[in-house]
C-alpha cells in the first residue's frame, strides 16, 4: 500500500490493512472532523477523489437525484463513516451505504485500493495543514 506519510504507513503495517477498527478511525479523522473545513475549500481534490472511487469502486448504486450528474462519493462515504454505516467482506471488500429521506446510496470498495483512497484523502488533509501553518506564519 503506497501512503506517502511514514509513521501513519508504519503503524499500519503494525497493525494491519485488515483491521476494521483502524480503518474506520482513519476514515473519520480523515473525513468526518474536518467536514466543514474541507468541504467547500477543497473541491477540487474532492473531485481528484470521487474519479478514484468511480474507477475503482466494484458496485455503485444511487437514487440520489443530486447524482445525475456525478456521484458525490466524497459526501457519500464522509455521511456513511458518520452515521457507522459501513460493511466489510473480511480481507475483500468494505461498504459504505448512504441513506436520506428515502434516497440511498451504496459503494463496494476493495481493500486493495484502500491505500490509494487513505492517500488521496491524506493529501487533502495535508494542505489543510499547510493553509494553516502558512496563515500562521503570515500574522
């Protein structure tokens, strides 16, 4: 799995892709407590990570009429991680299931490209980082 910040790749070859939990801790840090920071501010990296998942991703499904037009795997899994509705296939394959006054949405990801999405949503975490210290260092 390439994951381009060591410790976090170090930790994870400790404990293991496999690991649910660690995955699940990633997702959230990663995408469910910088929501409101990221979400308009990083839209373009966002895209960068919905055309991943597109092209990756084993099933999609959607009646999300917002879709049409491109799926919003971003939102999608970001709500999935918040509201815990997420399925593994052990070793294979994790779900992450969307639901909304009576849309829904599904994605089946495979654990083999788990790295690249972890990676993509480094990067943007990353220039979250750098913004700030760049701010900082500029007052």
């Amino acid at each position: 799995m390439t994951f381009s910040h060591h410790p976090i790749k170090d930790e994870i070859k400790k404990i293991g892709v496999n690991n649910q939990g660690t995955l699940l801790i990633y997702l959230y840090a990663l995408l469910v407590v910088p929501k409101e920071i990221t979400e308009s501010k990083y839209k373009k990296d966002q895209d960068i990570l919905n055309t991943l998942v597109q092209s990756r991703a084993l099933r999609v499904h959607t009646t999300y009429s917002s879709d049409q037009l491109g799926v919003d795997f971003f939102r999608h899994i970001r709500n999935a991680i918040a509201h815990l509705r997420v399925e593994f296939g052990p070793g294979e394959t994790v779900t992450f299931k969307d639901f909304f006054h009576g849309d829904e949405f599904e994605v089946v990801f495979p654990l083999s490209h788990i790295g690249e999405f972890l990676t993509e949503l480094q990067r943007i975490h990353r220039s979250y980082v750098c913004d700030i210290r760049n701010r900082v260092e500029s007052d």
